[in-house]
C-alpha cells in the first residue's frame, strides 16, 4: 500500500501544521506497531519542514529516555531525566523551546551543527512516554506556533497510539 502525503512548502508554519494534523490523523492507526506509526510521524515532521535538521523520539522506559523512531543524524541512544534539553522536558513534564542550544546548560550535542531545539513531552493520564524532539541548524528555529501544533500533536499521539 502507497500512502500518499503531500503538503505545500510555500505555506506558512501554522498552515502547514495545521494540514500535517489533518493528514497524520488518517496516516497513523492504533492498529500499527508503534515503531512505525512514530516512524511515519518522525519522516511527515522532517518533510514537512525544511528547517528541522533531526527529528524524533525518545521513549521514557521507567527511569530514562532511549532513542525511538527519528530522521536525521545519527543519534544519543540514552539520555537521564534532567539532562540536556530531552531530559530537562521530561522531568518537568513541560515543552521547552531553546533558541540557541549553545546557551542551555548541559545541553547534548549530538550534532555539533544543531543551533536550536524544542522538545516536547508526550504524556498520558499525565504519566511520562517519551519526548518528541527537533533540532534546527537555525537559531531561534521554533517558536509559540510550533510549541502549540506539535502538543496537540503529542496529545493525538499519547490517545491514539500509545494504547
């Protein structure tokens, strides 16, 4: 089976966000293993958006972060609550948004070329799953649109495909 995704370049963030919900919705099903829903979702992010340099997910197992599905370059295989920008979001259980990644303390630098990052943690019932993570090779890449549409996103996630 072919799944046809297709959304316009030339649109601003929150149009293409807003297409990329309506089409991830019937992209994605309960019925897929996990590992390919959050791979379908990892590749729709990246080739929605030229400025995202990595993207992905870290799923929370208990007691640390452990890399998921993603697209880009190769990547930190663990990372503990509280470190870097990943861990930091996950221990508090908010999105965090870092225009340069240069000036956060501790930040991981898997790829020395990642200028900014916003990282959002996936929750259910309010318990920790993972975080969904993007890099950019930008500074000040992400802002308020992008921390709004990939938090609904996360929800959708969190009801509809972590079951």
């Amino acid at each position: 089976m072919t799944e046809e995704f297709k959304i316009g370049l030339n649109l601003t963030d929150a149009e293409k966000y807003s297409a990329l919900l309506r089409q991830i919705k019937f992209l994605l099903s309960k019925d897929d293993l996990l590992l390919s829903n959050l791979s379908n979702c990892a590749a729709a992010l990246k080739q929605t958006f030229e400025k995202i340099s990595w993207v992905g997910f870290y799923l929370f197992d208990g007691e640390k972060l452990y890399l998921g599905p993603f697209q880009g370059k190769v990547a930190c295989t663990k990372i503990e609550l509280g470190k870097g920008v990943c861990g930091t979001s996950a221990l508090k259980k908010e999105t965090i948004i870092v225009q340069d990644v240069n000036a956060f303390p501790g930040h991981i630098a898997c790829d020395d070329g990642s200028n900014s990052e916003i990282v959002v943690p996936i929750l259910k019932e309010n318990e920790l799953i993972g975080v969904l993570d993007l890099d950019s090779y930008l500074f000040s890449a992400f802002s308020e649109t992008d921390k709004k549409y990939l938090e609904e996103l996360t929800e959708f996630l969190a009801d509809s495909v972590f079951i």
